[in-house]
C-alpha cells in the first residue's frame, strides 16, 4: 500500500486505542473552505481565515485530567513522524473578552 495509506491507517488506530480507553469524546475533520464573518456590518466572505501558515485538519475532545496527559497522548500519534504537528489546548468555560467583562461585574 502507499505511504499515505499506511499513515492514515496508523492514525485510525491511534484514534481507535483512545476511543477504546475511554478517552476520546469527540473528533471531526474541518472543512477546507467556510465563511468569515467580520466588521461592524457583519460583512461575509470565503475564507481565508485567521493569518494562518498551517492548515486546520480537525480537532479531537479528549476525557483527560490535565493538559500534560492530552501532550503524553499526543505524543503518541503516528503522524508526527512524518511532520505533522499537534496543538494541544484545553477548554475554557468562557472566552477570554467574555471572562473579563465577568470579572469586571464582581
């Protein structure tokens, strides 16, 4: 099989394992294309999002205690191998802008 084939199918596995442990509570692929909403007069476009150099594939929700147990996992992947790279974040319960007007309420 081709090289891409054997990458893809290592990364099922991976994701397999994770949803096998528990671990994985979501995980979709993005879109390439979408709209941007901006401006005061909530202009549309296609977009080009954010500055961006890196491209976007997915994302993967995991059950985990801390930000440290996501890196060991993600550590993990195959496909860092062969360059990918994986960002690694945890959730907020408010977006920044919105935790500070909270903040500025008490």
């Amino acid at each position: 099989p081709s090289v891409l084939l054997r990458i893809m199918a290592d990364l099922y596995n991976w994701v397999e394992r994770l949803q096998t442990q528990g671990l994985l509570r979501g995980a979709q692929p993005l879109m390439e294309g979408g709209k941007l909403v901006s401006g005061p007069q909530s202009l549309v476009t296609d977009g080009v999002f954010a500055e961006s150099k890196e491209a976007i594939a997915g994302y993967f929700l995991l059950a985990v205690a801390s930000t440290n147990e996501a890196v060991k996992l993600a550590q993990a992947c195959p496909i860092l191998a062969y360059g990918a790279q994986i960002e690694v974040r945890p959730i907020a319960d408010l977006c920044r802008p919105m935790a500070d007007v909270k903040a500025a309420q008490l």
